[in-house]
C-alpha cells in the first residue's frame, strides 16, 4: 500500500467540536483509494477561517453500509441519526475516518503558506503533493 497525506475540509463547527474532542470520527460519502493507507490528514477549515487548523496522525478508516457505520460509528461523528441519514442520502454505503491524535495548531496558517501548489480547498478531500 502506498502512504498519502490527505487535507480535508471541513465546517467551523465541526472544527470546533473535534478540538473540544466531541467529534472523534467524520464521515463522508467518498473518500481515498483503498489502496492508500494516511500518513497525516490535516484540517482546513472553510470560511470564514480558511486555513489549516489541525493536523492528525494515526488515521484508519472503514468503508461500509451505512448502518454498520451508523451502528459502529454514529456516536463518535456527535450527530444525529436525522442529519447522518440526510447526509448519505442517495447512497447506500459510506465512510468513517478516525484519528488516534490529534495535534491542534497554535498558529493556524494558510494553505498556499504550507504548500506551493495549493490554488484552492477541497470540496471534500484532497491528496497533499507530493514534493
């Protein structure tokens, strides 16, 4: 398996809560190859903060149905089953991602100050180039 590093964004709030250690697991409709194991995935955070804000390590993840990530994981994601359930919506199976640390930037920078290429945040994930 090859190791990546993936950035991914998300809201403030969600932000907010996985710092406070609240929200322990994202879930997302798509996400990496299976053949890619994380080495780090760093938080970019969307406007109005729009800049990376964490940066975790220790990441594995499960592709499943989503009543086995709801079953398994919905506890650890600190929504409801309404909002997960709106969230997959159209799907029948879904992604869980979750982190062993998590290391909260004293001094959050922008992406394009980390990163030569960035020219825009992901919608949802992107690989971090590879120098």
């Amino acid at each position: 398996m090859k190791t990546r590093d993936v950035i991914i964004s998300i809201q403030p709030k969600n932000w907010d809560l996985i710092k406070a250690g609240e929200k322990v697991v994202e879930f997302r409709r798509k996400w990496i190859k299976q053949d890619i194991t994380i080495g780090k995935l760093y938080f970019y955070v969307s406007a109005p903060v729009q800049k990376i804000v964490g940066i975790a390590t220790g990441i594995d993840w499960r592709h499943d149905s989503l009543d086995l990530i709801w079953h398994m994981d919905g506890k650890g994601g600190n929504i409801s089953k309404e909002t997960f359930d709106q969230y997959f919506h159209g799907v029948t199976n879904g992604n869980a991602i979750w982190w062993d640390e998590l290391n909260v930037l004293d001094e959050p920078d922008y992406p394009n100050q980390r990163w030569s290429w960035w020219t825009r945040p992901p919608q949802n994930f992107m690989y971090v180039r590879e120098a």
